[in-house]
C-alpha cells in the first residue's frame, strides 16, 4: 500500500465514518437489527434531531437499512447492510486500538 | 465484543482520528518522518493553517512525535510514535474497505 498517494476512496471513508456518533451508531448496529429508541437507549448522549440526521445520511450512503414493519403500532428497525457490516473490521481495529493505547 | 454497551476510550479515538485530514496525515506519516512540507504536498487541499493546528493535535494526543534538528536552516521533521503507528491497523481497515465498497 502506497501511503503517499492520497485516494479520494479513503477520503469518502473517513467523511462517512469520521463524523460525530456515525462510529457508536454503527457499533451499536452491529449486534443486530435495531428501533431508533433502543439505538438512543446505548448512545444517550446523543439527541434524537441528531441520530435522525446520522441514520438519514447512513442509509444515503447504503450502510443502514431501514425496514418499516405494518404492524399496530408501526415498527421500524434499523440494520446495517452488507456495506454497513463490512465496517465490522474498521471498527474492531477502532476498538482494539483504543483498548491498548487511549488512557 | 459487546456493542451493546458504549466504551468511552472508542470515543476518544473516533475524536481523535475522525476529525478531518487527521487519517490522511497519519497515513502519510506511516510512510517515514515527514517535513512540514512534505505532508503539505500530499495532501494539497489542507491549508497550512490547518496542518498546524493538526499536528499540535496529534503531538498532545501523543501520536506524533515533533523532532527539532540544529542545521541550518533549521531542519523539523514529523514522526509517529509507538501509539501512532499503531494506528496502521485502523487506517489499512479504513482503506480496505473503501476500496470494496465506495464507488
């Protein structure tokens, strides 16, 4: 890998990863299909404007899908897609790192 | 891994390497020590103004290392430390997938 040439692929990746909370979000989707309310219960920090903001964006960019449930009341889950799971590597990696070396 | 339950030491490390330019710079530092100006080069969008304030960043986080050489002119160089380097794991996930997956 040529680290002195700079690819606008990678830079595309840290734009979509790189933001505030998509990185939780997504480590959050990794255990599994998901409602808004039970994303939000793991992130509480985070307002509800804000992760509607992010899951918009992440289903722009064919990470998250979002299956809508005609049940009474309705139900609606959030699940990565197969794009969205293969960050299951980068955030591992995130994860191992700041394990070892985040005070 | 449990991603159910929220670790404060990711966040750090999503604070730390997913504000803007800073994965590009450390990837161009995983290629040696660098002068100011040679980062400048392969990352020519970044302004100088930005580059610096990275750099003090990324020095306080401890992932770089600032080396001052008594020639003359003055010769500086950029180095990743251990912690820094250690990051190539992070930044070859990053770009494995976006090669696979961004369009």
């Amino acid at each position: 890998m040529n680290y002195n040439t700079m690819c606008p692929k990678y830079e595309v990746a840290i734009e979509i990863i790189g933001k505030k909370w998509t990185g939780l979000i997504i480590r959050v989707l990794l255990g599994g299909a998901k409602r808004f309310k039970e994303i939000k219960k793991q992130i509480p920090d985070m307002s509800d404007r804000m992760l509607t903001e992010r899951m918009k964006e992440l289903e722009a960019a064919g990470i998250v899908i979002r299956h809508v449930y005609p049940e009474t009341p309705v139900r609606i889950e959030y699940e990565l897609t197969q794009k969205g799971t293969a960050l299951r590597n980068v955030i591992t990696a995130i994860q191992q790192w700041s394990e070892e070396w985040v005070d």
